[in-house]
C-alpha cells in the first residue's frame, strides 16, 4: 500500500490547495455578483444542505443563475465547509444564515422556496422528507438514497405533500444528451434497432481524504450525525450503510441513460466485484464492480454492459449505444462524442443538411498495400453533434430545478424516474454480493 495511504491527516496548506483546486469556480465575476442582487419578481430564496465536495460543485453552478438569493446553509462542519460557504454568499451580496443541525434551519427558515440537498446518501431521505413537509420544493443529489425503503419513502411524501423533488442526474437536462435522444434515436432514427449497450467510468488510484487536525469535526458531532470517526465522515462513499460504493457514486449516473435511452427498465442483472485494492478496513464497498443487464424493449433484446473502475483512469467515462444502423456514442464530458454510419444503412446526407449531424471531416488515408481480411470492415467516419455544452455539467439540471418551481417547466428528473434508477443501481451492489443473476419484478419499479 502507498504511503501516502497509512495517515488520513494531510497538512493543512496542502489541504488549502486541494479545497481551492475542487472549489475553484467560486471566484466570480462582476456579472455574476450583479445576478446575485436581482429582486425580480421571479426571484427564489434557496438554502443548501450539505456544503462538501457536491456542494461546493453545486454552489459554484448556482452562482452564475440569476434571480437566486441564498437565505440559509447548512453543515455539519463549522470550522470548515460552514465557515467558508457562509463566509464566501455574504461577500458576494447574500444575507444568508448558517446551521449546523437541518432541524434548526426548518424552524428558523419559513420563505424557503426551495433547497438543494447535498449530505451523504444516508440523510438524503431524512433530510429531503422533512423538507418536503416543511412546505419546500427540493433538489436531491443522487443516488436518491442508499436504501430502497429510504426511496419510497421520498416519493410518498412528495406524493404526500405536493411538492417538487427534482434528483440530481443531471445528464437528464444536458441538451447533448436531449438532442442525442430526441433527435436521433426516436425521430431520426439513425440507430435502427439498439441491440447492445455498453459504457464505463474509470478512474485512477487515489489517496483517502484527509483533514487539518486543527480543523477537525468534534467526535460528539460527528457522532450524532451517523459518522463513528473523522476518517469515515471525509470517506463515507466507501463505508457500507452511508453510501453505495463507485456503482452508485459513478455508475447510477450512466445507468440511468440505459434505461432513458432504451425506454425501460432492465429485467436482469449479473455482476462481479470485489474489494481488490484498497484496505477493505476503511474500503468496505467494492472498487471494481463489472454488470450485465438484460433489457426486453419494444424492439427487442439489449444486452447492456457497465464497468466502474477505481485503479484506472483508461477512456474515462462514456456511454455508447449500438444499433444495426449506427452507433451513438456520447459523454458528459463535451470532448468526446460521435456518431458512427453502419456501412449497410442508407446515406445520412438528409440529417446533415437538416442540422442533426455534422458531415465528418475527410480524413487523408495513406495506401498502405495492407490487403484487408474478408471479415474486417474499415471503421467509419464520425459525424460529430452539432449540440454543444459550454457551460458546467450541474447547471442545466439546477436551471430546470428553478423554472419549475416558477412554474415555467416540467422537471427532467422528477423522484419517480430517481427511484426507478434506484432500484436498478442498488440491485447491483446485491447481484456481486450473491454471485447469481437477479431478476427485477416489474413491481419493484412500482410505488
């Protein structure tokens, strides 16, 4: 094991420079501090639950959308994530209120139009059902929960009160995938039949989280909020019963295309994986975790494979979707995308003068005398999308949030979608533990 792995306390500069590089985007512009001052009449007052790694992502993204005043934030770590979020709306014209304990926030806070929640999946069903019944509309962060009781217990109570509960798969409002899925797979066609599935996130080895000593949680704290140390509340996502491990941290995000893109929900799972790096001490969830889904659509069988690695970054992170026509492959990330023309389908020269493609770039092939074996075809020319994404990942999905709270639109990822992916992800984590292929019932994606 690396060094750097045996001591989870790291110094406090160095700490500085990690939380500076992972909250780089708060330093805003004139513009953006001009926005945080509009008293429109559309303007909503919104707290934060919840100011790690997530929340400082989403806190970043909220900054640069007009019409939203910051009224309340709350965390459990005063002398750090509290301090510096409360510290960082105010200078920036927010007349915001800090807590340490949520149930204070909901008695204090009766305007809240809405409230972004960003704790660790253990408290998302406490935290988003208390809000909900304190009369406010909620963003969750995915995974909607890391129980399936905790899931339905969500959506009952935004059944229940009538509020909005938008969860945090984002890809569901990035207009590349809208475009990819309106456009080219259901009018366009460009497809055919989707046969196979398959996609990953790989990511390379990193060392635990640490802390500045100085700078720690107080163990009664900690321990009132559900964490038995400082190493377990700075690395819940590896402890079993406070987060789903990398299927659900990574994998629930790309899932959840599966079955938009397929139009349903998986009917069987296989998968394998292990604890096979890191100290299953403090790495109790799986760091390679391979899956097999079984999919019955309207057209036919999709056999889709996912793969999430923590030992290795090759690739990264995409999704690829494979008909007898073509082949979609796409990733949140706006550098990789394509679409690839089976050479037996007809000419797409129709969807690149309407705008849905672009025509590929001509490519100056050099005649090497290789003479081709009969069963290998040359690889296709890539006719890129012409929807671009240039702005951060979160802020389309927080943007939809807000407007439908106006009144303005339809939410993209509503809790009934958020709990179909649940039990699709969760059921994972169940399939490597018993080491056989599960069957989902069409009555467990049911309320």
């Amino acid at each position: 094991m690396n060094d750097q792995k045996k001591d989870s306390a790291i110094p406090r500069r160095q700490f500085i420079k990690y939380s500076a590089a992972t909250g780089a985007g708060l330093i805003l512009s004139s513009q953006a501090l001009a926005q945080t001052k509009s008293t429109n009449s559309d303007d909503l007052n919104i707290a934060l639950l919840g100011v790690g790694a997530e929340g400082q992502v989403l806190l970043n993204d909220m900054l640069k959308i007009p019409g939203i005043r910051f009224r309340a934030v709350c965390d459990i770590w005063k002398k750090w994530n509290l301090r510096r979020a409360s510290r960082l709306l105010k200078k920036y014209g927010h007349d915001v209120n800090s807590y340490i304990d949520y149930r204070d926030m909901l008695a204090h806070e009766k305007d809240l139009d809405g409230i972004i929640i960003a704790t660790p999946d253990f408290w998302h069903s406490e935290h988003t059902i208390a809000c909900l019944e304190a009369g406010i509309n909620v963003y969750c962060e995915k995974e909607m929960s890391n129980t399936i009781e905790g899931a339905k217990r969500m959506v009952r109570a935004a059944v229940r009160t009538g509020k909005l509960l938008q969860i945090g798969h984002q890809r569901r409002s990035n207009p590349r995938y809208r475009f990819s899925y309106n456009k080219l797979i259901k009018e366009a066609d460009l497809l055919g039949r989707i046969t196979t599935t398959n996609g990953q996130w790989n990511r390379a080895v990193q060392p635990d989280l640490g802390w500045p000593k100085k700078y720690a949680v107080e163990p009664s704290v900690l321990s009132k909020y559900g964490f038995k140390s400082m190493h377990q509340f700075r690395n819940w996502r590896w402890y079993k019963g406070l987060g789903g491990g990398p299927i659900v941290d990574l994998g629930s995000h790309q899932i959840d295309i599966y079955n938009w893109f397929l139009e349903t929900n998986p009917k069987t799972v296989m998968a394998s994986g292990g604890t096979d790096y890191y100290p299953p001490k403090t790495h109790q969830w799986y760091d390679t975790v391979m899956v097999l889904f079984e999919y019955d659509t309207k057209y036919g069988k999709v056999r889709a494979y996912y793969q999430t690695l923590t030992t290795n970054s090759n690739e990264g992170y995409f999704e690829t979707f494979m008909g007898d026509q073509g082949t979609l492959n796409i990733s949140e990330s706006a550098s990789r995308g394509g679409v690839y023309r089976e050479p037996s389908a007809p000419s797409w020269d129709k969807w690149v003068d309407m705008g849905y493609l672009l025509a590929p770039k001509e490519e100056k092939k050099e005649d090497t005398g290789v003479i081709l074996d009969v069963r290998e075809t040359l690889a296709p020319p890539a006719h890129e999308l012409p929807v671009k994404m240039n702005v951060p990942y979160h802020l389309p999905h927080l943007e939809n949030f807000f407007n439908a709270i106006r009144g303005k639109e339809k939410l993209n990822c509503p809790y009934n979608i958020g709990y179909e992916t649940a039990v699709t992800v969760l059921k994972v984590n169940e399939a490597v533990e018993k080491g056989t292929r599960l069957n989902y019932r069409p009555d467990e994606f049911e309320i």
